[in-house]
C-alpha cells in the first residue's frame, strides 16, 4: 500500500539477497521494518545491525537503509 505518506508492505528475501542494489531513503515517511521469519541484516546509514524474527527497527525520514538476506533460509519483513 502506498500514498503520499505511507508505505507498507511484506518484503520476502531469498538467501544473498538484497531488497535493492544500493540504500535508499524516503523524503516525507518512516518505515518501520517487522522481521517476521528469518536472520537477516537491517543496513541504516552504511551501519549494519543483525536483525534475528522478532526484531523491528524504524527508518526515519531520510535515513538510507537496505536489507540483506545473509542466512540459507528465506526471511520474511513486514514494512
């Protein structure tokens, strides 16, 4: 779902992948990133945090953030 300020949605990430190829930020939004099922990494301002199910991180206006899927299982997120 998307408008002009919100954007929300799931994210499924293969093992090695990446949700882009390069960071990216959002002008007039927070994203709050849920970690459903999975281990992945949760990438905020070039610093990488593990990011284990359960855990739930918040991009702020204008952060650059991307995910990465470094484990052998599939992750699922929630934005």
């Amino acid at each position: 779902m998307r408008g002009p300020s919100i954007d929300w949605g799931i994210i499924l990430l293969n093992p090695g992948d990446l949700m882009g190829d390069n960071p990216h930020g959002h002008k007039f939004i927070d994203e709050t990133f849920y970690f459903v099922e999975g281990d992945g990494i949760m990438i905020i301002d070039d610093k990488e945090y593990p990011a284990p199910a359960g855990s739930v991180f918040l991009c702020e206006t204008e952060e650059m953030h991307n995910l990465r899927n470094d484990s052998d299982k599939p992750i699922k997120i929630i934005f």
